[in-house]
C-alpha cells in the first residue's frame, strides 16, 4: 500500500508560514503607507497619451525630463508591451488636493465681493493654462451667440458642490493641456511646426475649419491688394462686382449672398459691407463656404488617419496623399501648412472625489458578498462545517493577497478588485474538489473524518490539484513575462493569489474539519 502523506501533521506548520507571510506584507504595508489606491478609488485624473513611435527606456527617461518642470515626471505608467499600446503612456494624477484647493480659493474671494467671470483671471489664471481658464469662465457666461440666454451657473451664487464639479472638469483638462503644451515644445515635428497640427487637429470638421481659415488669410491678402492704401477706395460698388474683382466668383451662393451687402447703413453683427469692412472683416463671410467646401475630403482624411494609421500620420506627405488626386488644392495646402505632431493626447478622464469614495465602498463590499455567496453554496451543497471551512480558507487567500498587494505596492484599482474576487473563486473551486473527495471516503469507509481520510483524499486530488494550478499559472506567467505591461500587475497578483489559493485548499480547509471536531468535541457516528 503507498505511504500516504501527513498533511494534517504538518498544519501549524503551514500556519505558521501563513502567519509569517501575513506579518511581513502588513509591516510592508505599513512603511508603503498603506494600500497604493489608484484614480478609481482616490480620484484624480488619468491623460493617455499616444506617441509616433514606441516607448523604450530611453525614450521613457526623455519624456520624465519633460514633464519634470511641471511635475509630473513621476506620473508617467507605460501601458503596452508590444503593437499600438507599447507607443502610450498614461500620465496619473492621483487625489483631488488641487480642485479642493482652487474651490477654496475662488469662495474665499467672493467672500467679501461680487465676481464677474473676468474676476477669474486675477483670482485663477495663475493656475491654469488659458484656454482651460476660457473654460471655467464658459461656465459663468451665457452661450456664445445667445446673449439673452442665462450662464449655467450665477458666479455669486454657485454651490460648494457645484464648483468642486466644475473643478473636476477643469482639472482634467488642465493636466491635458499642460502635457501638451510642455511636449509640443520638447518634440518638435519634422520640418517645424506649421499652421495645423495634421494628428492634434481632432474631427473633420476641426481640420475643414481649419483649412478654411488659411485659405481665408490668403483672400484677405487678395482683398488687401485691391483697395488702395491711401484712399481705400474699392473697384466695385455691388457683389458681382467684388467676386469678379477679387477673383472670388467660385465661392458664390446663398450663404455668401447671405453675409455679404452694398448696404453702408447696415447694422447687424451678421451682415458685412463690402464697402466699408476691413479686408480681414470681408475674408471672414467666406469661411462658412471655405469649411463646406473642405469637409467632405477632410473626412476621409481623419478617417484614415485614425482607422489605418493609428490616429498619428508621420509626415504632412502621408496626410495629403489621403486627399483624392482631383482636389490638388487641398493635397498642397496639407502638404505646405500642416505639420505632423509627434503625439496625440489619446484621451482624458476624471474621477472625483466621491465617485472614488462610493467606488471603494462597492469593491469591499463585492467581495464581502461574495464571501456570503460562497458561504452559502458550500453550506447548501455539504455541511456547515464544511463551509466553515471554506470560507476561512477564501478569507485567508484574500487576506494574503490583499497583504502582496499593499507590500508590492501594486496600484489598487478596478482590475486589481477583479483579480481578488477570481481569486476567491479559484480557490473555492480547488477547495470544493478536495471536499468532494472527503466526502466520497467517508460515505465508503463509513467513517468519521478523521486525519487519516483526510490525508487520504487530499493525497488522491493532489496530481489533478497541481496540474490543475502550475497550467493555470504557466498561462499567466506568459502574460507577466511578455506580455504588456499594463497586465503585470494584475498577473503577477493572479500568479501568488492561485498559488496561495492551492496552498490553503489543502492545509487551510482540509484542516479545518479535523480543528472543527477537535474543538466541538463531537464525532460522528455512522
């Protein structure tokens, strides 16, 4: 007969590793100062941004010493290993320290006064970068071209909770614009900057707008030089007559027709004079036809741009030989004005304070009724001390691996939550394996559990166990190896929790229904 392993034994043993392991991550935790929580948690406010090319340590190094004058230097988490994400990285800004302070700076100034939106610039500017200053202040105006319609927020009486929003939104977009501003100036395209940012410029209708406003500076350059710059008299006295001057006939039609008068008594914002409006005045009643007219094949540019190159063209060449042969206007004016930035700001995101708050409530209790749930399907499906059993085995694996992860000081986030709760649940399913070969000795032998059939039924699970846990593991320690970077935290978790989940289905659960007899005194009789 083959000697059968004590592993009942040698419990205290394993219990006394458990303990020292336990000891050893909560004093590590401790000098990390506690769980590392990332953005979804704390708040805060995470910018991804995407490069031209990929992202090695060199590269890495250079970009820490960008953004090191505005201290985000050691912000920066590489996101991939390999294809598109191995050129991004995330910039993280944890907390919302920041917007606590700029609310409590902007009431303590109206304290004693009312505000009006340009207030801000004195009271703020010196935080913000302008156009993110334009924007707190959008908050406090009516829309632009309905002045009759209320702002979404009275400035003098705006709530607390109101202007901590506000700030959350300003924030993200503060730290989006400052990373931009500060690598725009280190990366440098090739060939200079230009008047369009080909990757940077967003949608079509950005770029349509955006060609239209160079093409608008080349016709007020036209209208300047056929006024006289002494008289400023003007070779037209109607419409016709200054499109055909001008060269400008193409753009004729409604709209134009619209905008453009001989009336010198006209009043209205939205109607220009041809002949009394400054060449610059005049060059600004084509846009609307200028954008119309660039729109269609900007879309297909952006489309490309974004579908097979990655959302970041190159060079300005590659843009332009998007743009279909017949509109040889626009290739050059790509190929001429537009330049390829270096990066793009991939996206931006928030987490306020509260959101974080409700965030981390909702991760405990997860897995606290997990537990429950747990608990409850083992009691259900053997006995409860069996679910006794189990459940302190899972708690004991979850503990642990929360213990690794505050030692490593691996960012505690939503993926991290869901490695926990898979954890739970690996280790339960090893658990009920070696249950059921318990339970099936004990309904042959006819007898009590004691630690002989334990050991027994543990010894016979155990090949299945481990092939069962080192496959699973293998699998994993691929992605932890090669795999991006942004699984390795999340694998290198996975890795201990269903190594540790293994060790506890066998030295932890199994134990417990020997200790659970030991301690009742009671045995039972078949």
């Amino acid at each position: 007969m083959n000697r059968v392993f004590s592993f009942i034994e040698v419990r205290n043993r394993a219990y006394l590793f458990s303990l020292t392991l336990l000891i050893i991550f909560i004093v590590g935790t401790a000098i990390h100062g506690g769980f590392n929580f990332g953005i979804d948690f704390v708040g805060g406010t995470s910018v991804i941004v995407k490069f031209d090319k990929s992202i090695d340590a060199k590269r890495l190094s250079e970009l820490r010493s960008f953004l090191e004058p505005v201290g985000l230097s050691q912000n920066i988490r590489t996101i991939g290993g390999s294809g598109e994400e191995a050129r991004e990285i995330s910039i993280d800004v944890r907390g919302t320290d920041w917007v606590d302070r700029m609310t409590a700076r902007f009431f303590e100034a109206k304290k004693n006064r009312k505000l009006t939106p340009e207030d801000l610039d004195s009271i703020l500017g010196s935080f913000l970068e302008p156009k993110a200053l334009t924007g707190l202040k959008a908050y406090f105006m009516p829309p632009a071209g309905d002045t009759a319609a209320p702002p979404l927020f009275d400035i003098n009486n705006v709530t607390t909770g109101d202007m901590t929003g506000i700030f959350q939104t300003i924030f993200n977009e503060n730290i989006a614009l400052s990373v931009h501003k500060v690598l725009s100036k280190a990366m440098l395209p090739e060939g200079g900057i230009k008047d369009i940012d080909i990757n940077n410029i967003g949608n079509a209708q950005n770029l349509s707008e955006a060609l239209a406003e160079v093409k608008r500076k080349k016709i007020e350059i036209t209208i300047a030089e056929k006024i006289d710059t002494v008289s400023q008299a003007r070779p037209w006295t109607n419409v016709d007559e200054f499109l055909k001057s001008t060269g400008l006939e193409l753009f004729d039609g409604p709209v134009l027709r619209r905008i453009l008068t001989a009336d010198t008594q006209i009043q209205s914002k939205r109607v220009i004079s041809i002949l009394t409006a400054t060449p610059e005045e005049l060059s600004k009643a084509f846009i609307p036809s200028l954008t119309e007219r660039f729109l269609q094949n900007s879309k297909i540019v952006v489309e490309h741009r974004d579908r097979d190159f990655g959302g970041l063209f190159l060079s300005s060449k590659q843009a332009a030989d998007i743009v279909p042969e017949s509109d040889r206007e626009m290739r050059e004016m790509i190929a001429n004005y537009a330049h390829a930035g270096r990066f793009i700001i991939a996206s931006s995101e928030t987490v306020g304070a509260s959101v974080g708050k409700d965030l981390k409530w909702a991760a405990l209790w997860a897995i606290f009724y997990s537990l429950l749930g747990l608990l409850a399907y083992i009691w259900f499906r053997f006995e409860l001390r069996y679910a006794v059993g189990a459940i302190i085995a899972t708690i004991h694996d979850t503990i642990l691996t929360l213990g690794l992860i505050g030692f490593a000081g691996i960012e505690f986030n939503i993926p991290i939550v869901a490695a926990v709760l898979t954890v739970m649940g690996y280790s339960v399913n090893d658990t009920i394996v070696v249950y059921d070969r318990i339970r099936e000795k004990l309904g042959k032998l006819k007898a009590a559990p004691d630690p002989a059939i334990i050991d027994l039924a543990i010894q016979q699970t155990l090949s299945r166990t481990i092939l069962t846990a080192g496959t699973t593991i293998v699998t994993i320690l691929v992605f932890l190896i090669f795999g991006p970077a942004v699984t390795r935290e999340l694998s290198f978790t996975l890795t201990f929790g269903i190594f540790i989940g293994t060790f506890s289905s066998i030295f932890v659960a199994a134990p417990v229904l020997v200790e659970w007899e030991r301690l009742s005194g009671f045995r039972k009789k078949r």
